[in-house]
C-alpha cells in the first residue's frame, strides 16, 4: 500500500458504495459522517535522513574496503557523498523511509493531520456538533476517526480506534472499501442511538470521499 495515492485508492464503484453507506446511515441520525483520504501525513525527514545514513555508510564500508583498504579519510568521504545520494533516493522509497521512521511518530502524525483536516474541512461547524470524520493516511497505514465535542459525551476515542484498527486491517488485507462500509454502519447504529434524526435534519456535510 505505501506509494499509493489517494486519488486512485478507492475505485469509483467503492466510493460509490462509501457515499451510500454514509447516506445510508444519515438517514436515521442527525450526526454527519466525512470520510478522508490522504497521501501521507507529514514529508517524515528524519526518516530519510536516517535511512540514507545508515545505507550510504554501510556502503561506504564496503567500497573503502575494495578500493582503498583502511583509509579513514577516504571512508568519511565516501559515507557523506553516498549518504547524500542514498537519502535522496530514499525519497522515492517510501516503503524505506516508512521503515526508519518510528511508528510513534507516524501515529502521532496522523492523530494530528486528522484534526487539522477536521477543522479545514469545517467538520466542527455541524449544528448539533455532531461530525465524525474517517480519516485514512496511506503512507503511516493508519486510520484515525476523530468525533466532535458533541459525540464525545456518549463515545469514547478509545471505541472510535477499535473501529479504526479494523479499517487499517481492512485496508492491509484489500478489504479497505468493504470494512470501511462496515464500520460506518457500525458507527451509524451508536449515532442513530444517541443522537436519532430529527424532522428538521439537513446533510450539512458532503458525502464524497474527501481527496486530501
């Protein structure tokens, strides 16, 4: 899954099937389901820095050992210049610089980019404050579902996770589309019993995968 692009993640028959789904389960609570698609969440430098380290002086050790033996000088020139080069290469890798980049930084990253795009995309401005945001960063193969003030009174973030730990699950095992769909009808069954549909009910969010 890492360097696939958001745009092309979902087929158009799967986001079809996510847009009914959240239309589906709006039709019996006044909550409001987003649900969002990202590249990744952050450019993770450190991560490639660190992966071209590592690679350019493991490198460096050999060709130093073929070419010039136990030259100091000619080893620390040769693991800067094939430093530099490997961390630019490792900027094409993503599946590299996932792999030195600490998994507690990619979940902090995506707990971030989810609550930053929860206000971008004026989540927070339901009128009951009652927005529930799906939020898929592909590169951390992490999902994040972040839930207004309003539905924190009866939904804890540790149940939202569970939710999302499935998706991700879903999403390794090429099932993202289908247990998505699942799990907003899961969501939508506590939505409809805390907070039903109310006469006065208008979509105030879009239902259209959102393209981050």
């Amino acid at each position: 899954m890492v360097g696939m692009k958001a745009e092309t993640f979902f087929t158009q028959a799967e986001n079809e099937s996510i847009s009914s789904a959240i239309r589906e389960v709006e039709t019996k609570t006044d909550g409001e389901v987003a649900v969002m698609v990202v590249d990744q969440s952050d450019a993770y430098p450190e991560g490639q820095i660190l992966a071209g380290g590592v690679i350019g002086v493991l490198l460096a050790l050999i060709v130093t050992e073929l070419i010039w033996g136990d030259s100091l000088w000619a080893f620390a020139l040769t693991a800067l210049v094939l430093s530099a080069f490997c961390g630019w290469v490792v900027n094409y890798m993503p599946a590299v610089k996932r792999f030195f980049t600490p998994n507690a930084r990619l979940e902090i990253q995506v707990q971030d980019r989810a609550l930053t795009s929860f206000y971008e995309k004026g989540l927070y401005k339901t009128r009951n404050e009652t927005g529930v945001l799906f939020f898929i960063s592909l590169f951390e193969h992490k999902v994040w579902i972040l839930a207004d003030k309003g539905l924190y009174k009866k939904i804890q973030q540790e149940t939202l996770q569970e939710y999302a730990g499935d998706i991700a699950l879903g999403i390794k095992t090429g099932k993202a589309a289908e247990i998505l769909c699942r799990e907003i009808q899961n969501i939508g069954e506590i939505l409809a019993k805390h907070f039903p549909v109310k006469p006065d009910d208008i979509n105030e969010l879009s239902d259209k995968v959102i393209i981050g």
